[in-house]
C-alpha cells in the first residue's frame, strides 16, 4: 500500500497535526510532514480519532440476511467510523457452538470493512437451560471473550453464576441483557404515564434494576467480570455506580437511541420507536448522559438492530423490537454529549473506541493516535449539518428512529489497518 498523508487534523480534537500512515501502521504524527509519494488527505477542521469500536452489533447472518448480512452490516459499520464490530449470537442458528462464531468471524474477514468479533450465546439456543460450549468458541478460530444471550436475559441466577465462573478462566466477560421476564410479559413501553395514557403494557424500571442488581452482586462473589448491556434508566446507573464504588468488576454500556430519544415519542404510535429496553423518560436520559460523562457508564454501544421492512411497517403491538444505529451513532453522541459540553472528542475516543475495545479484550483497536500503533482511523467533520435520508443507508434496514431528523457531524474517512474503507463519506 501506498502511503496515506492526513494533513491538518485536529488529533482527538486537541493540536493540529499531520499523521503519515505506511501500510498497516501510523509511521509518524507531527507538523508540517512533506512526503512527496503519499496520498494526501486534506483534513483541516476536521477531528481525527481512533477507529470506533461497537461492543453491540446485531448483524442477523446466519439466518436473518433479508435484515443485514455481514457483508452490509460491516459497511453500515465502516460509513459509521467504525473498525471493529461485536456480532451479537441471537443468529439461526444462534452463535452457541465454535462452528457458528467462526462462521461469522470468516464472514467478517471476507468483508474486509471492518474488523468482526463474534459475541458466543451465554446458554444453549439462548433458552437460559443449559450452558453452551463457552470453552469451544473461546478456543476456536474466533476467539470469543464476550458471551450474550442478548435478546433474552439469563434469567436464571444459577446459571449465571456458573457463566462467570467459566468465563473467569480466560479473562471472558457475560455481557447481560437486563431484563427480568416475568415483570415485562406483554410489555410494550416504558412504564409510566405515557404508558397509562395510552393504554399500552407498562415495562418497568424495576425489571432491569433488579436483574442488575443481582449481577453485580454475583460477579463481586465469583470475581469475574460482567458487562450491563444498553442501561436504560437512572436507577441502573445508581446500582453501577454503587458496584463500582466497591471495586467489582462491571462495566456498562448505553445506546446513542436512550442518549437522545424518550417514551413520549410512543405517542405517535410509529413502531420505529419501538426497543428493548424501551423508550425512557426525559429524567433518564438526562441521567445516562451524566453517567456517560463521569464515568459511571463505560461506553456507547449502538444496539444496531435491523429489521425488514414488514416487521415495522405494521401495528404497534405486532411489530419487532429494535432501531437500526451504526451509521447514525457518532452524529447523536455529538449532539448529545460533545455540543452539550458534556464531553470532549477525547471524551468521545474514550467511550466509543478506547474502553469497549478493551472490555472485549480487542488487541489492535482501541489504540492511541501516535507512531507505531495499528492504523484504524476515523476523520470526523464536526461542522456538517445534515438531514438523515435511510434511503442512502449502507445497511440493508431502513429502520432509524432519525428519519427526517438534523444530526450534526459526519465521518468523511475511515481507515482499517491504513487502508481506506470510506474515502469523502461514500465506501471505497
């Protein structure tokens, strides 16, 4: 490969520098680099950071290609910003045996957009009965170190005490979908006033607080890790926070949707709107952003959930769970956490690609923009202001709660391994 000049961008939002990329690497960040063979990138005002990494990616292959495949889910990935991708297991056949999870990491491969970590199943066939093959997939060709039944929650506390015993063995983590089912059935909404209002299903805080809580207190028992996947409400955070505070080892996550959006969109009946979890209120959201500002949450993840057409075009109680949010994530953490002051795009390298990078144990991403470290870029234009149109979406779902909506900032460039995956915002 030729070598790639970025000229004048400002390095995680901070100095202006140039970063000269030769082959896989970055070779030099510096002023005023003059190489007279390298292909430059004019990069004035922009912000260059570290290539994101998703903790939180449902890219529906094997079994569900009429939503995404691996192939459009690494270039929805790839015109996000994204390097790196966590595949979720809830596949048909559900990734629970080292055959499937090396399946999708080949597929990943092939891609060659980004790079793709297959997430294995917490429990054979996410049933929550018995424990799938978490040895196999972790020794398998895949690597695996995270496990989810994502989708479904391992309701079971025997179950998942045993998940985070095995897992301790090679430094695996059990990234937990919060969700206790008995207090959700035919839950359609956020419980709350919204929900009295209009006469739908009630789905409480409590039944994420109370799973959360009773996680926490098993990892800090077994001495294991686990990770809270798409905390919704202020009540989790305050569990994490507390857990935290002790020095047990959980991390969290939140989605750029929970970030932005609230249950008062419900009102409009447009199953756009409609998630798991749902829909919060203003307080929560208001109380995840500064959770995400301090700390408190470990990082964004996007949920990416893409759905056909028929799943979502269709009544409000038969319609499927789920928004789609890789190409859309980085303009709603601008919006809501970067021009609210809330954070710094140093802030933002750190929640979007240091820390998932490192609770999935990604060697390679995640890494600092200096010499001799892996060049998996992104060049950001925080000055763009544009109308989000899912018709010029990469992934194969048009499924965003953002259509017709203004987001600000745009990824003109994304580099994996010092070759281009996104030249001026189209796929190369």
């Amino acid at each position: 490969m030729s070598k790639i000049l970025i000229r004048g961008a400002k390095v995680l939002g901070g100095d202006v520098r140039d970063v000269l990329i030769d082959g896989t690497v970055i070779e030099r960040v510096d002023t005023d680099i003059d190489v007279g063979d390298a292909t430059v990138v004019a990069a004035e005002g922009q912000i260059l950071l570290p290539g994101l990494v998703d903790l939180h990616t449902h890219l529906r292959e094997p079994g569900r290609e009429d939503s995404e495949t691996v192939l459009t889910g690494t270039r929805a990935a790839a015109i996000g910003g994204f390097t790196a991708v966590h595949a979720m297991a809830n596949t048909f056949p559900v990734a629970d045996t080292a055959g499937v999870v090396e399946q999708v990491w080949r597929l990943g491969r092939e891609s060659g957009y980004c790079d793709v970590q297959p997430v294995g199943a917490v429990t054979v066939g996410l049933e929550g009965k018995q424990l799938a093959e978490l040895g196999a997939m972790h020794d398998s060709a895949a690597g695996v170190r995270v496990f989810s039944d994502d989708g479904k929650c391992v309701d079971d506390a025997v179950i998942m005490r045993r998940a985070l015993e095995y897992v301790k063995a090679f430094d695996g983590v059990v990234a937990q979908h919060a969700q206790e089912p008995r207090l959700t059935e035919g839950a359609q909404m956020n419980e709350g006033i919204v929900s009295s209002e209009l006469g739908l299903g009630g789905w409480p805080a409590v039944a994420e607080e109370s799973i959360i809580a009773r996680d926490v207190l098993l990892a800090a028992h077994v001495g294991s890790r686990v990770h809270i996947c798409h905390l919704s409400t202020a009540g989790s955070v305050e569990i994490v926070r507390w857990a935290k505070s002790k020095g047990w080892n959980v991390t969290a996550e939140v989605t750029p949707h929970h970030l932005l959006l609230t249950d008062e969109l419900v009102r409009t009946y447009n199953p756009v709107y409609k998630v798991n979890p749902p829909l919060r209120t203003e307080a929560d959201v208001m109380a995840l952003r500064e959770a995400l500002a301090d700390g408190t949450i470990d990082c964004v993840a996007t949920d990416h959930a893409p759905h056909p057409h028929e799943d979502k075009d269709c009544e409000w109680a038969a319609a499927a769970m789920g928004m789609v949010g890789l190409e859309t994530a980085l303009s709603v953490v601008q919006q809501t956490m970067v021009d609210t002051g809330l954070i710094d795009w140093a802030g933002v390298a750190d929640r979007m690609s240091v820390r998932p990078a490192e609770i999935g144990r990604l060697a390679g991403h995640g890494r600092p923009v200096s010499a001799g470290e892996p060049a998996n870029l992104t060049l950001v234009d925080p000055a763009y202001r544009g109308v989000v149109d899912p018709a010029g979406f990469a992934s194969r779902s048009r499924n965003t709660p953002y259509q017709g909506r203004e987001l600000p900032g745009r990824v003109t460039h994304t580099f994996l391994r010092g070759r281009a995956t996104v030249v001026d915002g189209n796929l190369a």
